[in-house]
C-alpha cells in the first residue's frame, strides 16, 4: 500500500525535474522550449509517431475505426448538453422544458443557469424590461438504458413600468 503514495512522489520529482523555464520565464520541457520543437518538426513528429503506434498497436484495423466512429456518433461531443423546448403559455407567460442529453461528461447542475440564460435571452430578444420566474423544478426522467436530468419552468416577461411604450 505504501509503493502507491511513493511512486507518485517520484513521479512529481521526475516530472519537476523535467520541467523548467527559461531565464525570461518561457516554459520549457527537459530545457526545450516550444519553438525549438516546432523548428526541429516535434509537432510533425508527433503526429507521424502517434499514427504509427496506432498502427502499430493495431488501433487502424476496420474493427477499431467503426467501433470509435460509433461511439463518437452515440456521444456526439458537440451536440448541446441540454434540450429546450420552449412554448407560450399566453402574451407575456412561457415555458420551458429542459432535457439533459443521455451520454455526459458533465453539466449536472447547470440546469438553472442554462434556464435563466434562455430566460434572459428572450428579454433581450423580445424588447422586454425583465422576468419574473413564476415556477421552477428539477427532476430525474427514468429511461433505458439511461436516466438523464430534466428541469421545466415557467417565465413571465415584464415591460418596463417607467416607459411603458418600450
């Protein structure tokens, strides 16, 4: 239990000793700084040296691209990470329904925010003062094969009271 906590230290001291700066402070790796390896190719050779590792380790095989093209099409990385649909509920009411996407990496408890962004979007949008937030709830959607978050609101869209013609 002991060889854990001591490789790590000596990991971070190796790491440490490899890593230093230059004189005006540029960072450096094992005393080269990022337009040396730039000038020398480093980047290029990075990139031939990682696809043939990946040839090499049989990464390039048919069965291995479908599979990665599969599951980056199952998480979509760019696809947004929460689903708002919005409706009118009257001339100044809307609703909100917000619905978390099933595969993440994140973005649990940012439901709020990304309402009361919406929320101030239409403000903006409408040429409204403000909103006043009427009703707001979270919850859990139970789905199979996975759960996902849900949050659902209801806005009123205020005009302005000094200036009604605005």
């Amino acid at each position: 239990m002991r060889v854990r906590p001591l490789c790590l230290i000596l990991g971070a001291a190796v790491l440490a000793s490899a890593c230093s700066s230059t004189p005006t402070g540029e960072p450096t790796f094992a005393g080269v700084t990022r337009e040396a390896v730039a000038a020398s190719g480093g980047t290029v050779a990075g990139i031939v040296g990682g696809a043939m590792m990946a040839s090499k380790l049989s990464y390039l095989k048919p069965e291995y691209v479908a599979g990665a093209l599969v599951a980056y099409a199952i998480y979509d990385p760019l696809a947004p990470t929460w689903n708002i649909d919005v409706s009118r509920a009257g001339d100044e009411r809307v609703r909100m329904e917000l619905r978390m996407k099933s595969l993440i990496t994140g973005g649990e408890g940012e439901a709020r925010q990304v309402f009361l962004r919406s929320a101030q979007r239409m403000v903006e949008a409408g040429g409204f003062a403000g909103y006043d937030v009427l009703r707001y709830e979270e919850g859990m959607e139970s789905t199979r094969p996975f759960a996902r978050r849900t949050a659902s609101g209801e806005i009123r869209l205020v005009r302005s009271r000094q200036f009604p013609q605005l």
